[in-house]
C-alpha cells in the first residue's frame, strides 16, 4: 500500500510538473535544472547548518541588539513549554492561525534548543511535531495553511533529528508526503504554480523546505518537489519589476517576502545555490523600496490590503547581508532596540541566522530622498529627510484595481507634515469581518461585491468619483512622469483608464512645492456627455469649511488649509465615514474633505488644489 501511494505521489509530481514546464518560462538568470544535487548537506542543513550556532553566539556577545532578539526567542520558548500542543481548529475557511502558531512554536523552541542544548525544548518541539501530523490534513483548499505547516515540520525534523524518536521521524516524513506533497500534485489546489502573488512564494518556500528536510529518505519525490518550484517562482519575482516595488503592498511584502528569502536561503545551507535567483535586479531592489514605504510618522503607506502600523520586517536582515548595506536596517534597528517577548513574529530567529555573516555592526542613514518604480503597481514616494517625524512625505500609487489585495485607490495619496498624515489611507479591513457576514470578497470582477466595501471602493480613498460611477477595474493607471526638483517633488498619472466610461482624459499630477505644501492638479477632458466630479482626500477628522473654496485641517494642534484654486465654481464638501453597510468596519477619526463640480460637454477643465501649512 505504502509503495502504491508512493507511485501515485510521484506521477502527480512528474505529470504536474510536465505541464508546468510548458506553461512557465524560465528565469533569465535561472540555470536549467537537471537535478538536486545528491552531495545534500546533512542534518541539521535549513538555515543554520551544524556548528553555526557558535557565530549566533558570537554574534550576541558583541551586539546587544541581537541579544534582545535572542533573549526574545528564549523567553517566548518558555512560554511555549506551559501550553498544550496546537490543535486543528479551522477560523472560517482558514487554517492559518494554527499554522502560524504551529510555525512559531516549533521554530522557537528548536531554536532554544540548538542554542542551549536544553532537551526540554527539543522534548516539547516534538509534541508539538506529533500533534500538527496527526492532523487529518492541514487544509489543502487554503493552501498557504500547508506551506506554513510544511515549513514548520521541515525545520523541526531538520533542526532536532537527532533527538527525535524514529517513529516520530516516520510521522513526519509521511506528514509531508500526505499532507503536503501530494495535495501539491493535485491541479484543485495548486493555482499558486502560475501565480504571480504571494501565495506562489509562501507555498512553493514551504515545499521545498519540506523537500530539502526529507531528501535523504525520499529522494526522487523531494526533486521533484524543488524543481517544479524553483521553475515556477521567477513568475512571483517578476511582480518587484522593475525598479522593486511590491504590487501587493507592505504588509504582503513582507509575508511573501519573509517566505521566499527563507526558502533562498534554505537551498543555499542545504545545496550550495540558490539557482541565482538572488541575481534577479528587482527583487533585490525592494528592500529599497520597503525603507521608503515607511514615513516619518513611523506609519507605513498602507495602500491596498495593508494596516498602517508596520509589521517587523525580519527578510529585510537578508538583503542587508546580501547586499552588504547596513543602510537597509534603518526602520528595523528601532525595533530591535524595543524587542520583547509575545509580539514578535514567527520568522524572528531568521534576525539572527541571516546576520550572523554580515560584514557590519551598525547602520546607517539610508541616502535617498525619492523612490519611483514603474511595473504592476506604479509608485512615487518622497520622503524630506530621516531623523525627524515633522520630515515631508508623499506617496502616489496607479495600478489596477483587479490586481492582487488591490483597491479603487489609483490616483491616490497619503500626505504627512509637521508630524502629522493629513491624506490618509484607511486601508485593510480584515477579512474574517467581511467572510463571516457572507460578502463575496474575493471577486475582484467590475460588479463583484468587493467594490461596494467602503474601504476598497473609490469612494474611500483620495481619489476621484466621475458621475457617481465605480473606478473601471481592468484600468491600468500608469505613471507617465515623476518630478525631483526643490519645488516640484511628485507624479504625473494618466487616469484616464478608469474613467473612459465617462470622460475622454483625466491626467493628474501630484507634487509638493519648495515649502513642502501639497499640490494636486486634475486635467480633465468631457467627451459629448457632461461630468460631474467628486474630488475627496481622506483626512483627519477635525475640519470646518471656511468659505466658497477652502477647508480648514486641524490634527495636533497644527492646521492645514484645503484651497481649491481652480475652477471657480465648486460646493465645498466634508463627508462622514461612517459605515454603508452592515459589513463596514469603523473609520474613527477620520473623515472625507473635497469638492464637488460639474464639467461642461467637449470642454477642458483643470482642477487645482492646494493643501498649505498654517503654522
């Protein structure tokens, strides 16, 4: 029985991966793979191979900031030991929390036990490691739960091998073939293979960590697993193209992200390559990005399915090493010096196994003041300076609406001044909120009802509304000119995609002058058809109407004041957030300022706002 299931693994793999070949190209950089090398490092090879755990130990000696995150790791590990093992407990149609907390777990205290040669540690990993393989399936419909599962059980059979009892291993080699690889070879749940989002990253890193952790004893499956994802990964690495910037946004970076550096690094520990995806120029120009993403404030530009308060970026210890940049721990320094136990992610030991080379001890401030990148999702961002929260920021977006963890947000900003975000992105509602109340939230087609969701339709961003009608969302707004000048910091965008139901042509450009003052100029070409024109900028909450054209702003005691300068006929519009739908989460202190307008037919129209300090 065990040899028929075996067989029928293995033509799952090699059918799948035949038709895969046909349908995904090849990365430029990518060398053709014929095999696995069988010169395998032995165990423990994830990561942090045998006798590594010394440069680790040396590494917190002299650094009192890996201390804090190695100390972290010890002290949530013995938290761990006092908790029963993870149970399979489905949150709607997601496995995901367990997985994650399996994920952690597991990590965590192998970790506490490679560093201290503590068997309590390695004693509890393995409970844990049998409660998670007992599972009857780790819920292959959800397929990024068994990527988390997989890599999980791949770093503690990997990690603690030694110790484990045979049966225990047995459990776990079968666990993987079972729960993971064979799942992986079944077309229902394996879309992921010719994606281009995260879930390509978090489930083929999965894989091939489970791959490389039972190599020996399951050899020609384990190839299998590795070449058909090494195969199809470029695709998820062609989306940081060109210039680095992730279409799904920060928080979603730093997920598929944290995922795929891990799985690169893996490969290199276990075989000695990565297969040069590491040369990949886009992909190593996001953590470039990532440091800009981040404001003065010390929120992030939560565009699309992003919170504003930025996750911990551990992937980001990768690339600093890589690319020998002490630079890129710009952000990630400050939280290391806050470090503490049970709120820190589950990729945390990644800190120090990714540093433990590094040729720096300190960081230093990033030199870039502008960031720009053409590709899925297009950017411009500028930020004044580093070491002061009252610094300048802006950030644009275009895109499409229909893409991954995308909004109705194109032609959108956030805006921050004298230590205060002034144009808001209300961005991620959870979607446990949104499923559990039965909204279609994953229908992303023009009359899906992800569009009605305040947060994700145009209504809730700042952006334009033309004749009450919804952003087109096969639309493609490009960025067709970015500005770096003293007075003209900002980005021309061509809308007119999303409007060409409505209007011939809506070019818009955002800026900030010498003073740092926001400017947004609207260009708007009607066809026969009159338009009329919702203008809106998400803001603070305290904000009065002063007259025919102006709003005042007031957050923290600073003001700012809205002046719309052209055309000479608006009716000055403030507008609650309050909840549409039963579904909506709260917006609280927030709110809507604009204008409202109407263009003649066959006409020209510049709108011409400005956003100017009052202190």
């Amino acid at each position: 029985m065990r040899s028929k299931h075996l067989s029928l693994v293995i033509l799952c793999v090699t059918l799948f991966f035949s038709c895969a070949a046909k349908s995904v190209s090849a990365h430029k950089n990518l060398t053709a793979l014929n095999t696995v090398s069988e010169k395998i490092t032995a165990h423990p090879r994830l990561l942090l191979k045998q006798g590594e755990e010394q440069k680790i130990k040396a590494l917190i000696q002299k650094n009192p900031s890996m201390l804090l995150v190695h100390q972290a790791i010890i002290n949530d590990a013995d938290e761990i030991l006092t908790k029963s093992p993870s149970e399979r407990v489905l949150k709607g149609k997601r496995l995901l929390a367990v997985s994650n907390e399996a994920f952690k777990r597991i990590y965590f205290l192998s970790y506490a036990y490679r560093m201290t040669s503590d068997v309590k540690y390695a004693s509890r990993a393995e409970k844990e490691l049998v409660a998670v393989c007992d599972f009857q399936d780790w819920n292959p419909s959800h397929f990024l739960d068994v990527a988390g599962m997989t890599m999980a059980v791949a770093i503690g059979y990997d990690w603690l091998f030694d110790t484990l009892s045979e049966t225990t291993r047995e459990k776990v080699r079968k666990a993987i073939i079972d729960k993971a690889f064979t799942p992986a070879g079944n077309e229902k749940y394996t879309s992921f293979y010719t994606s281009s989002n995260n879930w390509n990253q978090v489930c083929n890193a999965g894989l091939v960590l489970g791959a490389l952790a039972i190599y020996d004893e399951e050899p020609e499956i384990s190839k299998g697993i590795i070449e058909k994802s090494v195969q199809s990964i470029p695709l998820a690495m062609k989306s940081y193209g060109p210039g680095g910037a992730y279409p799904e946004g920060y928080s979603y970076w730093g997920y598929g992200t944290g995922f795929q550096v891990t799985m690169m690094a893996a490969l290199e520990s276990a075989l000695g390559t990565d297969y040069k995806l590491s040369e990949d120029k886009g992909f190593m120009h996001s953590p470039y990005y990532m440091l800009m993403m981040l404001a003065p404030s010390g929120l992030c530009y939560n565009f699309g399915d992003s919170g504003s308060k930025p996750p911990f970026q551990p992937a980001m210890f990768w690339f600093s090493a890589k690319l020998n940049d002490a630079s890129i721990l710009f952000h990630e320094q400050k939280t290391l010096s806050k470090m503490a136990k049970g709120d820190n992610g589950g990729m945390l030991p990644n800190v120090l196994i990714f540093s433990k080379d590094a040729k720096f001890e300190t960081t230093k401030v990033p030199n870039i003041n502008f960031y720009s990148s053409q590709g899925a999702k297009p950017i411009f961002i500028y930020r004044s300076g580093w070491n002061d929260k009252n610094d300048a920021y802006l950030g644009v977006v275009g895109g499409r609406a229909n893409a991954s963890h995308g909004h109705m947000d194109a032609g959108s900003f956030v805006y921050e001044k004298n230590g205060v975000r002034w144009a808001l992105e209300l961005g991620l509602q959870s979607y446990i909120t949104l499923e559990s109340k039965g909204v279609d939230l994953w229908n992303n087609k023009q009359e899906g009802q992800r569009w009605d969701i305040f947060r994700l339709g145009n209504t809730g961003h700042s952006t334009l509304t033309i004749n009450g009608e919804k952003h087109l969302v096969a639309g493609e707004v490009k960025m067709i000119n970015t500005f770096q000048t003293t007075d003209n910091k900002g980005a021309e965008l061509d809308l007119s995609p999303i409007f060409s139901n409505s209007v011939q042509q809506v070019i818009r450009k955002v800026y900030l002058d010498g003073k740092n003052d926001l400017h947004v100029n609207d260009k708007i070409k009607t066809n026969e058809k009159s338009a009329n024109i919702a203008w809106q900028m998400v803001a603070p909450k305290e904000a009065k109407i002063l007259g025919d054209n102006q709003i005042e702003l007031t957050k923290d005691g600073q003001k700012m004041i809205l002046t719309v300068e052209s055309p000479a006929s608006v009716t000055m519009k403030i507008w609650s957030n309050e909840p549409l739908n039963t579904y909506d989460q709260d917006n609280p202190g927030t709110l809507r300022v604009g204008f409202e307008t109407t263009i003649l037919p066959n006409s020209e129209t510049e709108l011409a706002i400005k956003l100017s300090s009052q202190n």
